[in-house]
C-alpha cells in the first residue's frame, strides 16, 4: 500500500510591504493619536516656559555653610568683662548645639560676637531654633543691664546688588532725613527688594553732655543720670477707667517732647521732699538734668562714612529677596531711581554706585549664547550627515522641546539660571538630540528599504530600537545622577548640574519616544 506524499507548504514570511504587528508602547499610541501625543509635548513646553520666567538668576548656586551670629551688647563693659561674663557663658551653652563645625567669639567694648559654622546637611532654621532655646536658659545668667542677645543668619544672597548714592548742598543730617523718608521708602517697595540699609547717614539724635566736674561736685555718678532719664522719660499703660457702659484707657504722658523738656528732669531730690537723694542744689532745691549737663539737638555718633567725589554722602544699598531675579530687580530699582530723579530738589544728585547685576548678566547671557550657538550647530551636523531637511527638522524638534521641560525641573527644585545650570543645559544640547537622531534614522531606513507606511514604518522602527536609545539614555543618567548626591561645597555647587543634566537626557527619551515618531 503506497502512500502519496502530503503536499506541504513552506512556512509564510511577512512581506516588507506587510502591514506592521501592533503594539501597545508609547509610540503606538503617539502615532496613533497624533494630536494626543503633540498635547503632551506642548503641555511639557509650556509648564517649562512658565517656569522659565519664574526662575531667579545667578552667577552661582548657593554654596555657603549655614552661619548664625549671635550679637550681645554691655554698654560702657570693657573687652575683658565682655569675654569672661558674656562670651564665656553664652559658648558654653551654644557648644552643646549638634552639628556645629567651627564656632568663633570676638570680644570688644560693649559688645561680644559669637559665629557658629554648622554642617552643610544641618538645615539653617532648626539651627536657629537651637541657638534660641539654648540663649533662653543663659540670659538671667547674664549681667544686669546687657541686652538680649539678637540672633542672625548669614545668607549670601543679603550681599547688597545695588548702591545708590544721594548727594548735595544739604547737610548730612538733612541729608539723611531726606533718603529715609523719600528715597528708601520708594526703593524698598520695588518687586524683588527684600531690605534697603542705609550707610553713612548722621540720623536725628538728642544728645547729653555731661559735666563730669559738676556731677564730682554734687557726688552723681552717670548711672544717676542714665537712671532718671530711664525713668522719667518713658510713657508707660495708666490703666482703664469705667464709666457706666463706657471704658476708657488711660497712659502716662512723661516722655519729653523738646530740648527744654528733658533739662527739666529731675535727677535728685532733698530728703524728705519725695525721696532720699545723695545730693541736692544750693538751698536743698533738687538737682535738674540742666545743672549737670547740656542737651543737644544733633545727630548719633559718627561710625561711618561715605563720600561722593569727595563730599559727604549717604549711601543705600539693596539687597534682594531669597530666590529672587537678580538682573529683574536691578533693572525695577533702577527704573524708581530714574522715576525718583524727576522729583530732586534742586542740588540733589541720585547716583548708582555699584550693580552687581551687570555682571551677572553679562555672565548668564555669554551662557544663553553658547546654548544656542550649540543647539544651531547640532542641528546643522544632523543636516549634514541626514541630508535631508525634514529628518533634521523632525531630530532638531527634540533641543527646544527637551530644553524648556527641563526649565519645570529647575524650577520644582529650587534651582536659579547661573552659570551652573546653564553649562549642564549646554552640555545637554548634544545630548538631548541623540535619542531623536536614532529613532529618525531607523524610521527612514524602514521607510525606504522596507516600503513600509509612514504610520507602520514609525511603530516598527521606533519599537525596534526603544531598548538601545533607553540604554544609552539611561547610562547617561547613572554617570550624571550620582554627581548631585556629592557631599561638601563641591557637591552643593554641583548638585543642580547633575539633576539638570539627568532631568534633561530624561526629558529627551519622552520625546524621541512620542513626538518623534509623531512627526
């Protein structure tokens, strides 16, 4: 019994013209809804835009260990009674505060300065918090009349980024008067500013001179004037006074309103006459604070000065809020200085002395250039090899797009637009195109060599190569990650370089990976 051969046919192959297998990645779904793809894209680029506008700008990141300052003042103590009953006491209690580095004291009449270095991974505000339960528990221990001890923080950014000057025929007191109260003001509400100080002024002050012969003769001592002008001069509640259904509060008025009025404090009295004085005025009268010294009506001490062209001046400098835009709020306060100009009495002179944004901006905006100098060149390369301008056009698409996400990374980090950030953005510029440059190339090699569709063509080849471009994505952000996660001021300076870069190449793989083959 003879069998007949069964008739097999050979196994079927696809054709290059067949239609390609469908997937359910993410470049399916993006050449399948094109519109819904583009809306993501578009949605990343202006988050990123928006967020451009909001960041601050910088020369550097901030880099500074956390400092806090503790200022105790002891009028009329000499140095070493200001060490051995303030310093002293108050460093053995702060030194008790964990994490702190370094800590240093200086000593000088009348008042003690104490500067605690701490650990950068110490966050500054528990710092401060420590140094002002630890003060709490030292203070009674301090002597009587010293002041209580005022905490501060050192913080680069209260550099100042601007100096103006004011200037003119008026005296330094007058002077003064008129950039308090006209100048400082207007400065101070401009967007941006967190504080304007003012340097070299000769504020309002009534001074008492006294007569160290005269009180030698009455048997007074300063104390004794110092205590009755503490006393004496003061406004202090005088309590409440019912009226059927009304209440009224009632205050002492004793502080002196002129010169006169001051003279006419009494410093002593005769026994017998409402207390019992060491010293009395010829015929047991009281002694007055005219008797003993003269009161003027000048201006504080000079500790400073400043000069324009080599006449007094009075200098105010601005500083900025944390985080704000350097070169945004120069340019605001410097509008209200040219505003402020068309108001001067005749003589007065506004003059900027110093604008530290000007650097800044010139430094940020030779990065911005070589950012953009770099994305042209990159494009230009791509054109020269691809020959083609639409698979240039479609590679290039990826630099913008990629870029200006990367801004909403910077800016839900923290991060400003220095110089840092900016090196990490150009660095990833030839980055953030490779991703687009392999999935293109791929896609026209299955365009042309396997006569595929342009939809099918863009699934298959972005599919294909999907693992490559996230492996060497990937392998980007393993070597530039880890820089962030450094210890030390190089790693503080370094750590918005490592998550731009990292948030950048991450930003690019989205799009090589949905409006590549989109396009």
């Amino acid at each position: 019994m003879t069998s007949s051969p069964t008739a097999s046919s050979p196994a079927s192959s696809p054709s290059p013209s067949s239609p390609a297998p469908r997937g359910i990645g993410l470049a399916d779904v993006s050449v399948d809804r094109p519109v819904f793809a583009l809306m993501m894209s578009l949605a990343l680029v202006v988050v990123g835009l928006l967020s451009y506008q909001r960041l601050g700008v910088d020369l550097l990141p901030a880099v500074e260990q956390p400092q806090v300052t503790v200022f105790t003042a002891l009028p009329g103590a000499g140095p070493e009674e200001i060490e051995s009953a303030v310093t002293q006491p108050i460093e053995e209690r702060l030194n008790t505060i964990a994490g702190i580095e370094e800590m240093r004291s200086v000593s000088r009449e009348g008042f003690s300065f104490i500067i605690l270095t701490f650990t950068l991974d110490r966050p500054i505000d528990q710092a401060v918090q420590d140094v002002r339960d630890k003060l709490a528990s030292v203070v009674r221990a301090l002597p009587e009349g010293t002041d209580p001890p005022v905490i501060s923080t050192f913080d680069a950014e209260s550099t100042p980024i601007l100096s103006v000057a004011v200037a003119g025929p008026l005296s330094l007191r007058e002077l003064t008067e008129y950039a308090e109260t006209r100048v400082k003001d207007v400065l101070g509400t401009t967007p941006g500013v967190g504080a304007v100080t003012l340097e070299g002024g000769r504020r309002r002050a009534i001074n008492v001179v006294v007569d160290a012969e005269r009180l030698a003769a009455l048997r007074l001592s300063v104390l004794d004037v110092r205590r009755a002008l503490q006393q004496q001069n003061v406004e202090i509640p005088g309590g409440r006074v019912t009226r059927d259904a009304r209440e009224d509060i009632l205050r002492t008025m004793a502080r002196a309103e002129t010169v006169r009025d001051l003279e006419e404090i009494v410093i002593t009295r005769p026994a017998g006459a409402g207390g019992a004085g060491a010293a009395v005025g010829a015929g047991g009268a009281p002694i007055l604070l005219r008797d003993v010294a003269r009161v003027e009506d000048g201006t504080v001490e000079e500790r400073g000065t400043s000069r324009l062209n080599g006449a007094p001046a009075v200098t105010l400098n601005v500083q900025k809020l944390s985080g704000a835009n350097i070169v945004a709020t120069a340019a605001a306060v410097k509008q209200r200085v040219e505003a402020l100009r068309a108001t001067l009495p005749a003589g007065i002179e506004l003059l900027v002395l110093r604008d530290s944004s000007v650097f800044v901006e010139e430094s940020v905006a030779e990065a911005r250039f070589h950012l953009v100098g770099g994305a042209l060149l990159a494009a230009l390369v791509v054109l020269l090899f691809m020959g083609s301008w639409r698979s240039t056009l479609i590679a290039a698409v990826a630099i913008p797009a990629s870029i200006a996400a990367t801004f909403a990374v910077m800016r839900a980090f923290g991060f400003t637009l220095n110089n840092i950030t900016l090196l990490a953005l150009t660095l990833s510029v030839g980055a953030v195109i490779d991703d687009a440059i392999v999935v293109v190339e791929n896609i026209h090699r299955r365009l042309h060599a396997d006569r595929l569709t342009p939809r099918d063509a863009a699934k298959l080849a972005t599919r294909e190569v999907a693992l490559a471009v996230s492996a060497t994505t990937l392998s980007l952000v393993v070597i530039f990650l880890p820089v962030a996660f450094m210890t030390g001021q190089v790693g503080r300076l370094f750590h918005s370089y490592g998550v731009t870069v990292a948030a950048a190449v991450m930003v690019s793989l989205f799009v090589a990976f949905t409006l590549t083959p989109m396009m």
